[in-house]
C-alpha cells in the first residue's frame, strides 16, 4: 500500500509531493494529461519563448526560499515592470505611482479624487460584499470602471459584481476591517502592498515544475478515474490499475476534485461542482514595432475593447523574443466575456491585431499562437465560505483525505507553493497517527 497519492501535477499538487518526499516519505503523484504542470506550461518556437498560463511569480520570502532551496536560480523582472498602463480614451496612461502624480493623473476626475479622500472617513465592513459594491460606495463608478476592474480582469479575469471582497481579496478586506480607509492605512502604515519580487526562470515558468518533477515519482496519461475510502485506506480506480493508499491529496481543479468526491460524499461533490470557472484565452503575439518599457496594460470594459489587456513579455525578461520583435501576452474573455471561447481562430487573431494596432504602435504581427482555456480561475465569488468551510469538513470527516489547489488557498501561484507547507505538514500528522 502507498503511503500518498497526490491527484494533479499542478503546481499544488507537486509542491505538496516534493515536501513530503524531502520528508523521506513514499509518494506517487498521478497526472491526468500527457504533461505536467497543469496550467503552468512554458513553450518554444521560432525564437520565442512564450507561456501559456501564468506569465509571472509573485514571490515573496517563503516562496523565494522554496526556490532556492530546489536549486533553481530566478530571474527577477525589469525594474521597469513598475510602469503598468491602463487604457483610456485612446492612450496609454500610467498608474500613478506616487501622491503627486495621482493628483495629476488623467486616469480620473477631479470628483473621483475627491472621493477618494473622503474615504477617510469610512467605516469597516465586517460582511461578504461584492467588491464592486464595496468599490462604489466608497470611491465611486469611476475607481471601480478605472482601476479595480481592470486589476480584477488581470488577477481572476473576474466580474467585480460577484467577486467577494473577503474571499478574493482577503489582504484587502483585513486592511479595511483594521483601518476602517483604506486610504488611512495607507497613510498610517508604511507598507500597505505584499512584499515580494516579480520572476520567472531562463527557461520559463516550466523550469520549477520540471525540476520539482525530478525529485519525484510522477506518472502521466494516468486519470484518476474512482476514489473510494475504507476504514483504514482508499482505493483509487487509476487509468489501467487499481491502487491503495493510506492518504490522498486531491489536488485537481474543482470541478473534476467534485467529481472525484462523489463516492466519499455525493453532497459535498455536488457543492464544489458549483464554483465558476471561466474560460480565458492566452494569445501570444511576436509583433514588430516599439512598445513602450513596462508590465503591460489592461482595458477597461467600459472602454469596448473586447482584450482585457497584455503583457510586455520581452521587456519583462530577457530571451523572450528574436532580435528586432517584441513578446506580448493578450487576454481575453473572463466572467464578462465568455462567448470568446467559442470564436475561431481567425476572428481572435484579426480582434487582437485590430485592437492591438489602435492601442500600441505596432506595425505588424510576425507571430502567433492561441490557447484555449475553457475552465481558467476559479471564481472567489460572494458566499465563497461555503465551499471552504465544506473542505475542512471533508477533510475532518475522512480522514486521510486532504484537499488542495488555487480554488481553496488562493489563485496565485505562489498561494499555492505557501499552502503546501501546511497540506504536506497536515499529512505528516496523518500518516504518524496511523
Ligand atoms: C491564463 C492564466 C493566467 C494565469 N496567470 C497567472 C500569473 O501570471 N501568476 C500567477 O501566480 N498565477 C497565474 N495564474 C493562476 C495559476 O496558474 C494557477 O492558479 C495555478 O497554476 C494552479 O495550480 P494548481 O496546481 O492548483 O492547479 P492546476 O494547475 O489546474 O493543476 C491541476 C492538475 O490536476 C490534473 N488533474 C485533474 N483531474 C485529474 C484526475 N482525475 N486525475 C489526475 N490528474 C488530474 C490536471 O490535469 C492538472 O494538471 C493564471 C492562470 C491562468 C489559467
């Protein structure tokens, strides 16, 4: 019998195998496609070097030690990634960096500004709200269309009318219940931003599932197909074997962890089956022309533009493009535009070329590549504590039986690499009560 068997070869699932295993325990981890990584995929062609998940790492201490101690050296994003863009009206205009250039900035109204130092005065919010309701009253239609919005569209591809201010942005709403402003918090405390560095690797974001991978025992092509529990063990119905195991870390997406579920807790299966995930689609675009030093930019809904934004991806890291051509990563769909999943290629490829071309000073495309993610993020929608609340249950419930991933612990990748300290710690305890 194995000791752990780890469902999903995400970033999740292999963070949580490798601490184990550096723990000199028995671990097997089962991949449903015919790579690894899950949404993390790095890919090569013609000179590029593309991504067709995550484009990024936010790393703060903890994830950057964890890097560190796998042996693989990151490479930190431009200084100038603190230039990002958010599009208006026809222009680029850069996010205020400083009071000073807030005051100035033409990304809002003289009433919006007022607004915002009115905010001052707020009071905490203690319930589940959406953040466009929590956005509004306090800064009005403009801060939300302008600014959070497009953040949401960049982080979730989410739909501020549903996202729940505790649940998606959790720093966010802990700042304001301690401070009542936001804006006071941030006069008051000298740093109100996450600590961390922006990176990725010479060989792409893939670099730290490889090397992960290589520590363990990972099997591709092998859906997990049946999981049912006994007294003391789980039997696990994998493509073409049967396996027994003392503990199971389901660290897939929701929907398919739901339905993994459904012989331990048809209830519980029939829950998790709910949480949105929408589609989004990466278009990597080699383009020829200047594009200005920076992070990228992202569009407003209320602009009619139907990309959310992009990524300056070679100004970001070296070796990203051939000489003379520029990388760019485009999004589009997320909760507010779902039928883009649906387009054929060739309207995606004219849609971002046309909107590209009005946006940048780009004069033409020298490559292209489209991916398709029907299922992206998951959606920390309002009354999220639901299926959080059932996780712990479960997992009180069945013993042995540990759940994980971006849809429990936060969507960011480096949420996921902080969360397997403790999922790999909560096994340990498990598997020494045995
Ligand atoms: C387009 C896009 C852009 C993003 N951009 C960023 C970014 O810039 N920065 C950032 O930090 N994060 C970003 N994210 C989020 C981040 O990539 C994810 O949250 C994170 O990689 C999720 O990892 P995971 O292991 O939890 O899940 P997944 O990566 O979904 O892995 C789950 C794995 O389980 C496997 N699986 C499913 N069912 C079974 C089964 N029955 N048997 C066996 N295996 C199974 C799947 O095939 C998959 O490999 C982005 C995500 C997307 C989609």
């Amino acid at each position: 019998m194995r000791e752990v068997v780890v469902v999903g070869s995400g970033i999740s699932g292999l963070s949580v195998a490798y601490r184990l295993k550096q723990k000199g325990h028995d671990v097997v981890v089962y991949e449903k496609d015919d790579e690894i990584g899950g949404t993390i995929k790095t890919k090569q062609e013609e000179g590029y070097l593309y991504e067709l998940g995550p484009q990024t790492l936010f790393a703060d201490e903890e994830v950057l030690k964890f890097i560190e101690e796998l042996g693989l050296k990151p490479i930190k994003a431009s200084e100038n990634a603190k230039y990002r863009y958010i599009y208006k009206k026809g222009k680029l205009i850069p996010l205020p960096l400083s009071p000073a250039q807030f005051l100035t900035t033409p990304l809002l109204s003289f009433t919006s500004k007022i607004k915002i130092l009115k905010e001052l005065f707020s009071k905490p919010v203690e319930e589940d709200i959406s953040i466009a309701e929590f956005v509004r009253k306090r800064f009005g239609e403009e801060v939300l269309n302008y600014l959070v919005a497009p953040f949401l569209s960049g982080v979730y591809a989410g739909d501020p009318e549903k996202l729940s201010l505790k649940y998606a942005t959790p720093r966010l709403y802990e700042i304001q219940r301690k401070h009542g402003s936001l804006l006071k918090a941030l006069l008051k405390e000298k740093r109100v931003a996450p600590k961390g560095q922006l990176i990725s690797f010479e060989g792409g974001l893939s670099e730290l599932i490889n090397t992960l991978a290589k520590e363990l025992e990972v099997h591709t092509e092998s859906v997990v197909l049946r999981m049912r529990k006994f007294e003391d063990h789980f039997k696990l119905d994998v493509r073409g074997k049967k396996v027994e195991t003392k503990s199971v870390v389901v660290a897939s997406p929701a929907y398919t962890s739901s339905y993994l579920l459904k012989e331990i807790s048809f209830s519980a299966s029939e829950i998790f089956e709910k949480i949105d995930y929408p589609p989004v689609v990466v278009v990597n675009v080699g383009v020829k022309g200047k594009i200005p030093e920076g992070f990228g930019f992202l569009v407003p809904r209320v602009e009619g533009k139907r990309i959310l934004g992009a990524m300056f991806m070679s100004k970001l890291f070296p070796g990203r493009a051939p000489e003379g051509k520029e990388l760019l990563s485009v999004f589009l769909g997320g909760a507010t535009d779902r039928e883009v999943i649906e387009l054929p290629d060739e309207e995606i490829v004219n849609t971002v070329e046309k909107e590209l071309k009005e946006i940048l000073n780009i004069e033409s495309i020298d490559f292209v590549r489209i991916h398709r993610w029907k299922r992206a993020i998951p959606q920390y929608n309002v009354g999220y504590e639901e299926y959080l609340n059932l996780v712990r249950d479960m997992e009180k419930d069945y013993p042995g039986l540990f759940l994980t991933g971006n849809w429990i612990y936060g969507v960011s990748m480096g949420d996921c690499i902080r969360a397997s300290k403790s999922v790999a710690q909560n096994v340990e305890g498990f598997l020494a009560s045995c």
